[in-house]
C-alpha cells in the first residue's frame, strides 16, 4: 500500500494495489474509488481532503 498526499491539489490517493485501475467510481462527492478490470479495489481517492475528511487527520510527510 502506498499513500500519496498533493498539498497543492489538497488529493489523497491511496494504491492498495500493484495494479492498473480500469475503472473509477465516485460514490460521494470527493470521494472515488478506483477499480482493476475484474472489478477489485485497487485505489483510493479523496479530494478535498481538508474538508472532506473528518477532524484528527494527520498527514506526515515522508522522506524520498
């Protein structure tokens, strides 16, 4: 699993799998779901984290 945060795009996208995403779906408003071709979960994203995501959320960054 690999978490990836863009402060300028205020994105979260979690990869829950080494795999290519065949289809999306958003299931609310900010929030999409990312699908491989036999229909398993292979990714997160949250957009506009800050006021998406409830209170308590911390982001640390880590070293590349």
């Amino acid at each position: 699993m690999k978490i990836k945060y863009d402060h300028r795009a205020d994105a979260l996208y979690i990869n829950l799998a080494e795999a290519i995403s065949d289809a999306s779906e958003e299931v609310r408003p900010g929030l999409i779901l990312d699908f491989d071709k036999e229909g398993r979960l292979v990714g997160i994203e949250i957009l506009d984290v800050k006021n998406t995501v409830a209170p308590g959320l911390t982001i640390v960054e880590a070293a590349e």
